[in-house]
C-alpha cells in the first residue's frame, strides 16, 4: 500500500481525530501536490500512522464502556486538578461537564506523572477528621495558601485569617477533590475560632492540637 492510500485509509477511522487527523489532511494535501515530505514530517508520520491502526480504532469503539467502568472516577479526580493547569484544562472541562474524552489524549494525560501524583495523594486517607481543632503550621502563606468557600470583603477575608493565624479553627469538612500533587494536599474547609468565614486549607499547612480551656 502506497503512503497515499496508507494516509486515506487512516483517515477513514474514527480513531484518528484532532491533531492527529489535521496533520493527516495536511501531509494528504502535500504529497497531492507532489512536495517531498521532510525528515521530521516523515518520522511524525510514522507516529501518527502507528496510533491509529485497526487495532486502535477497535479500542476507540470500545472506549466508552471502559472508560466509565475503569477510568471515570479518575478522571473526575484529575479533571479537578487540570482545571488549574493549561494544558489539559480544557479536556478536564469536558470531563466535569459529563463528555467521554478523547482515548489517547485522556490515557496520555492518566500516565502523566504529576497526574500519578495527584491519583496517590487522592487515595491516602485523611489525616484530620471533622470537628479535629487545628492551627497553621511555619510555613502556611496567608497570601497564597488560603481560599474562601464564599467570596467576601477583602476586610472579612483578613479578618478569617488573623483569627485562624492567632487562634487556630475547627475542621467543618473535607474537600472532594484535590487541586496539587504535593504530600499532603488533601483540602480542608476550617471555622476559624471566632469566625465566620469558612477557610479552605491543604493538609500540609496546618497541624492538629489539643483545645485549650
């Protein structure tokens, strides 16, 4: 089979779709026009021809079924974080908004190390439970290491944080999902003591203590 019809017959599945099927239509169109492909366009080619065989195009039929039975709870997991992170922001609003990813994009961003990272931090039990009273540990930031449950006054906001910062608060909840791959990014929402404003704090910024009477 001439690369021609190599390309055409790739084409032809629903497999191959995105950047993948662009760069298809695009190397088509060159060889058409009878312009010699570069050594890059060809080793890319080869790439782009080798994910999306008959095999993968099996798969990619399949996927649906094997993605709600075996990935779609991490995919909410990580969908939360990558809300947060350019590159696969917007397959992770697609992901909460209840749409089935694109297989090799979504199995390439699975396999993604951070992501590793967040699926094991996900998993560890919480070290604090609810009602546990807390205070920021050393290195917890006011100005970066803090976020509200309900927007507010920047006057309110400072007022939570003094009063978390001098006199610690009680765990109310713990958060669904996390938002970093560090150790210890569980996500807590705090009642500072004497507060209002509910705060929400990783783990790693805050340590349990006895209540003082």
């Amino acid at each position: 089979m001439n690369m021609k019809k190599k390309i055409t017959t790739t084409l032809s599945r629903s497999v191959c779709g995105g950047w993948d099927r662009g760069f298809l239509e695009s190397i088509l169109d060159q060889i058409s026009k009878g312009r010699a492909l570069s050594v890059k366009q060809r080793e890319t080619l080869g790439q782009v021809l080798a994910r999306n065989t008959p095999d993968d195009q099996k798969k990619h039929q399949q996927w649906e079924s094997t993605y709600l039975e075996e990935y779609k709870q991490d995919a909410l997991v990580l969908a939360a974080y990558h809300t947060r992170q350019p590159y696969y922001r917007p397959m992770a609003a697609d992901i909460i908004a209840g749409n089935i990813p694109e297989r090799f994009k979504f199995l390439r961003m699975h396999a993604n190390k951070y992501s590793k990272k967040v699926l094991i931090e996900q998993a560890r039990p919480s070290r604090y439970a609810t009602e546990a009273y807390v205070m920021a540990r050393a290195n917890f930031n006011s100005y970066k290491n803090v976020e509200f449950v309900e927007p507010g006054s920047w006057e309110m906001q400072n007022l939570a944080i003094e009063k978390f910062v001098k006199h610690g608060g009680f765990i109310v909840g713990i958060e669904k999902h996390i938002m970093t791959y560090a150790k210890g990014a569980k996500r807590y929402r705090i009642l500072p003591a004497g507060g209002t404003a509910l705060l929400i704090i990783e783990e790693r910024f805050i340590k349990q203590v006895k209540r003082t009477t």
